[in-house]
C-alpha cells in the first residue's frame, strides 16, 4: 500500500474511533433543516423557493464544523514531523486528509440529503441534480476547510480565525452550488461547471497552499 492511501486508512480508523463525534455534525445538519421551516413558518410560497439554500446552508456549516482539529491530534502526536520527513510530503498528506475527511463527514450527509429533501417536499425530479451539486460542492467545501484547518494551526481561537478566512470564500460555491441543485435544464448545467471550475482550481492549490502552511508552522515550531 502505497503511503498515500495509508495515511487515508489511517484517518479513516481514527474518525471511526471518534465516530460520536462525526454522528453529532450530522445531527447538527438535520437540526438546520428542521429550524429553518419552524421559524419561517408553513406558508408554501415563502418556503418552497427557500428549501434547496436551506439543505446548502446546512451543509456548508456542517462540513466546515469539524475541520478546527484536522490537524492537532496529528501535531500534537509528532505524526505532521514524520510525514513531512517521508516519501509522501505535506502536499499528498493535506490531501489525503481531505479525502478521508470528505468520506467521514460530507458522504453521510449527502446520504441524509434525500430524506431531509422529502421532509422540505422539495420534488423527486430534482433529487439527482441536487445530489450531484452536493457531491461536487461537498468536496469544494472540504478542500476549502482545509487550507483554513492548515492556515489557522496553532492560532489562538482557531475556530473564529478559520470562520473569518474560509466562510468569505466559500460564497462562490453556495451560490453557484445553490443555482445548480435549482436549474430547469438538467443535471449538467452552466452552474454545475462554474461549480466543477471552482471545484478544479482548489483541488489544484489547495494541497499546496496547505502544504506551505504546514511547513511554515513547523519551522516556527522548532524556532
């Protein structure tokens, strides 16, 4: 096994010894989506074109949750030193982080999502493009809160630091995520390629944006 995909074994088993915590940013999800109709009320005409932002919105703060200590345990365990030390780099090991992460967190709310659309009564035509919309705007998402988790290391008061750098940043996928799930001209549609551009351009610079700060906060370390 090659020492990429390890490193993704390895998060995988320990996000499944801290399951509870990733059940709690599910719940968190279903929490949103119940909220948000009980404070607009049932009148269908307010609510109905509001469902497909309210399932976005709910996932943007839920992915963005967990990511605060993406890399702590690994800091704190000397792990990140010898990572950066092996043949796999900081570059792959920020990516293989996001990829397990994406598989913890994002996939089962993308497996909630149906069920939380037929409570909305959003309709089962547009099941699959929302879905598809998710899948590509949850993995944007993620490698957004990436590069916050590795810029925002070891700061005090992480959490905020994280909030203020990605929150801005992702208003392009919640925008063009949201348009997509709602487009009458099917699955493929200009905003779900705006979305896939949006998607490409991080998986591009995200690990090495990430991968640079990693470095430049062990060298601050060993200073």
């Amino acid at each position: 096994m090659t020492p990429f995909f390890a490193q993704i074994e390895r998060d995988l088993m320990i996000a499944w010894q801290n399951r509870q915590d990733f059940g709690v940013m599910l719940i968190f999800f279903v929490i949103i989506i119940v909220l948000f109709p009980l404070a607009i009320g049932s009148n269908t005409a307010i609510l109905d074109p509001l469902t497909v932002p309210f399932i976005w919105i709910a996932a943007l703060l839920s992915i963005l949750a967990g990511f605060e200590r993406l890399f702590a345990q690994d800091v704190r365990d000397g792990w990140l030193d010898q990572v950066s030390l092996s043949q796999l780099g900081l570059g792959w090991y920020a990516l293989a982080k996001a990829i397990s992460h994406w598989l913890s967190t994002a996939l089962p709310l993308l497996i909630m999502t149906p069920l939380m659309a037929v409570m909305l009564n959003i309709p089962s035509s547009q099941f699959s493009t929302l879905l598809v919309a998710l899948l590509v705007g949850s993995m944007g998402l993620t490698l957004l809160g990436v590069i916050g988790a590795a810029l925002a290391e070891g700061a005090r008061r992480g959490a905020a630091l994280m909030a203020l750098l990605i929150l801005p940043l992702a208003v392009p996928i919640l925008i063009f995520g949201t348009l997509a799930s709602q487009s009458e001209m099917g699955i493929i549609n200009p905003h779900l390629m705006l979305l896939c551009a949006v998607f490409v351009v991080l998986l591009a610079i995200a690990p090495l944006v990430a991968a640079s700060a990693l470095e430049t906060g062990e060298i601050e370390s060993g200073l």
